[in-house]
C-alpha cells in the first residue's frame, strides 16, 4: 500500500511542481515524498522510478497527440532513433524515471542515515 501512495503522491508532487518550476523538481519531489514516506531504498527507487516514467511518457505520449505529430519525428530524427517517435517517447520515460529513482533513493538513504 505505501508503494502505491508513493508513487501517486510523486507524481502528482512532480506535475504540479513541474507546472510553476523547472524540469528538475521531479528530483525534489521523488526526494521529499521518499523522505516522508519510509519504504525500503530499492522500494523507494523503484517508486520515484516508476512515477516519473509514467508521467514523463505519458505527457509525452499527451504532446505528441496535441501536435499532431509534427515535433516527435523532427525530434527523433536528431538522434539515433530511425525516426521513431515511440522510441523517443521510451528514452524520455526511461532518463525522466531513472532523475526520479535516484531522488527517491537518495531521500531514502537521508532518512535511514539520519535515524527517522
């Protein structure tokens, strides 16, 4: 049950952070809700994991259908991708997920290192 509060309460912590601030709150609020909420570490990663890769891949998939896809393709063709807008939409989920693991795990790690 804490797993998926955790992973609810990131990611609406990181939506509505990533509404007023910069693209990097994702890491601030996969750590406070990991810092607040005690899980294991690896539990705590893969919650921050998990909530930012869906929310990052699915604004993703949710801006690439409100453009009609004429960005995603552009943008896939810069890098090694074939074009793929699906891939593209996978590595943004994959690099957002792994900045919101990390923050989880380092708010885990603070919590088990301070004794709380």
């Amino acid at each position: 049950m804490k797993f998926i509060v955790s992973v609810l309460v990131t990611a609406l912590l990181a939506f509505a952070m990533g509404l007023y601030f910069y693209w990097w709150t994702i890491v601030v609020a996969s750590f406070i809700v990991a810092g607040l909420i005690y899980q294991s570490p690896g539990s705590s990663f893969l919650a921050g994991f998990l909530a930012i890769s869906l929310l990052w891949g699915g604004l993703s998939w949710a801006i690439d259908t409100a453009n009609h896809s004429i960005l995603a393709p552009r943008v896939a063709n810069l890098f090694p991708l074939g074009g793929s807008v699906w891939l593209l939409i996978l590595v943004t989920a994959l690099l957002g997920g792994l900045a919101g693991g990390l923050g989880a795990l380092s708010g885990s790690l603070l919590r088990r290192v301070s004794g709380k």
